[in-house]
C-alpha cells in the first residue's frame, strides 16, 4: 500500500506538471492513502513496543 501511495502522490504531480488539466485529485488521493498506511504503521509498532518481551 506505500508503494502504492507513493505511486499516486508522484504521478500526480507529474502529470499536474506535464498535462493542461489538473490532476491534483490524485496527489491529494495518494497523500491520504500514505497518511493512512504510515499510521497504521505508527500504531503496529508502539504495540509491539509496549508489548512485554517473552
């Protein structure tokens, strides 16, 4: 999913850059969906982090 989220954030600005019509719709799609994995990401390794070690 960050690959894919970073495919989306960079595409899109490319092709704002490179095209006439404005596909900033599809930064801003790639933005959230790199918010959303790097917070899961963030919420998976505190649990870990608090979990004790066997």
């Amino acid at each position: 999913m960050d690959v894919i989220g970073s495919l989306l954030l960079f595409g899109g600005m490319l092709l704002s850059l490179a095209v006439a019509e404005s596909w900033f719709w599809l930064t801003f799609a790639g933005f959230a969906l790199m918010a959303a994995v790097y917070a899961a990401k963030g919420v998976h390794w505190l649990r870990a982090r608090r979990r004790p070690a066997a």
